[in-house]
C-alpha cells in the first residue's frame, strides 16, 4: 500500500489505551468528552490541509476515537480514506460488547484493512505501530510524555524516521509540534 501513497498526505494516530487516563472507559466524562473533540479538531486540521489518507491501528481508546473521527469527516468530505492496520486477526476477541461492535463497525467503515500477522505473537503490536509510521509522514499522538509502552515507543520510531509529530496532551490538551530535519522527510 506504501507505494501507492504520498507519505505527506498520510497522518497515523498513536495513544493510551482508556486504563491510561483518570476517567478510565467513561467516554461520557467531561475531559474524555473533550479530549475526543480535541482529536477531532486537529484531523479536520490535517484534512484541510491536504491530508486525505488516515491510519488507524485500531487498539482500544485513541486509536478507536481517531477512527470515528475520520469516518464522521469522511461524510462532509469523500477524498478522506481510513485505513486499518491491525496486528492479528481476533484483536477485539476479549473487549466488551459494545467495544467489539464499534471495531467492527468501523472495520465495515474502512477504505482498507490489513493485517500484520495472523496470529498474535509478542512482535505484532510493535510491527504494527512501525508500519503505521512508516506509511505516514505525520504522527498524530495522545502521549502524555510516559517513557515507557507503545506509545512512547511509536513516537521515539517516528522521531527516528524524521515523521512531523503533532501530541495532545491528554490531560491539559495542549498540542505541541515537532518538526523533522529538512534531510529526514518521508
């Protein structure tokens, strides 16, 4: 897929699972409430300025909430595609119900989905998070600043593959930008 695509008109979505935040799984508190708007935002952002390619790794929290997100831009806007890379088949087998049927909704949703592996191993959430940055020349990342997990980890991978990095923090939601070196561009 790589190869069919402008990495500058491509954004991949990194962030904490719900356990990371103080309001957990309650999506209808206030800061989740918020947070999700803050996402939003800053997709429609992109969008507007010509990005029209989204890649989502479909892991519960942010990457689920991105992925709504860009469906819901996708109406008001039809160049936008989602596209799903996820690190095995059965990721969603031990959510909840109503967790399982947004990820299959918007697996329905999708412009493409592609698996990683087949089955689950140790490598595969890692395999995933690099493929997401390797497709995309900007990282759009929920971080807050933790050294540690997959998201630190996706982002010090993009640092290193010179990827323009846009983080909200979750908890103050400020957004802060990093820039790669003119030499490190996708």
């Amino acid at each position: 897929m790589k190869d069919k695509l402008d990495a500058n008109r491509c954004c991949a979505f990194t962030g904490h699972r719900p356990a990371k935040f103080p309001w957990k799984y309650d999506e209808k508190d206030p800061r989740c409430v918020e947070l999700k708007a803050v996402l939003a935002r800053q997709i429609d952002k992109l969008a507007a300025a010509g990005v029209t390619d989204f890649f989502t790794g479909m892991a519960l929290g942010v990457d689920t909430w991105a992925a709504m997100a860009v469906l819901d831009l996708r109406e008001r806007n039809p160049a936008i595609k989602l596209h799903c890379v996820l690190p095995c088949e059965g990721q969603e087998a031990t959510w909840k119900l109503t967790a399982q049927v947004r990820y299959k909704y918007i697996l329905s949703e999708a412009d493409s989905v592609e698996y990683v592996k087949r089955l689950y191993d140790g490598k595969c959430m890692l395999e995933r998070n690099q493929r997401l940055v390797d497709y995309a020349g900007i990282l759009l990342a929920v971080y807050n600043g933790e050294k540690r997990g997959g998201t630190a980890a996706t982002v010090r991978y993009a640092q290193k593959a010179g990827r323009e990095i846009i983080v909200i923090d979750p908890i103050a939601r400020r957004i802060t930008h990093e820039h790669p070196a003119p030499d490190k561009k996708p």
